[in-house]
C-alpha cells in the first residue's frame, strides 16, 4: 500500500472519530450534572416590568 493511500485511509478514519466524538461532546448535556436546586419566581410589576426572585434551597 502506497504512503499516500495509508494517509488517506487514516485521516479518514480520525476525521470520523473526531466528528463522532465532537458530536457526544456538545450533544450531552453537563448543566443537570451541575445545577443548584434553585427556584424562579416572577412577579410583573404593572404588567411591563419583570422582576425575578431567586430562592435557593441547599
């Protein structure tokens, strides 16, 4: 097999693997791994203006 040809073949197959594995990196969501247990409340201050209440409970 020619040099040319192995290269091709390799970088295929990690140009494969490396949108697979870019594609599970971004795809997973990491924020329900590490959230805080928090509550929103929003309360609209003449029906134009919201005002948002955070509640933590830790």
């Amino acid at each position: 097999m020619s040099w040319h040809v192995q290269l091709a073949v390799n970088l295929a197959i990690f140009g494969s693997l490396i949108i697979v594995l870019s594609h599970h990196m971004y795809s997973m969501p990491i924020y329900i791994y590490i959230r805080r247990h928090t509550q929103y409340r929003v309360i609209y201050k003449n029906n134009l203006i919201p005002i948002i209440f955070v509640q933590s409970n830790i």
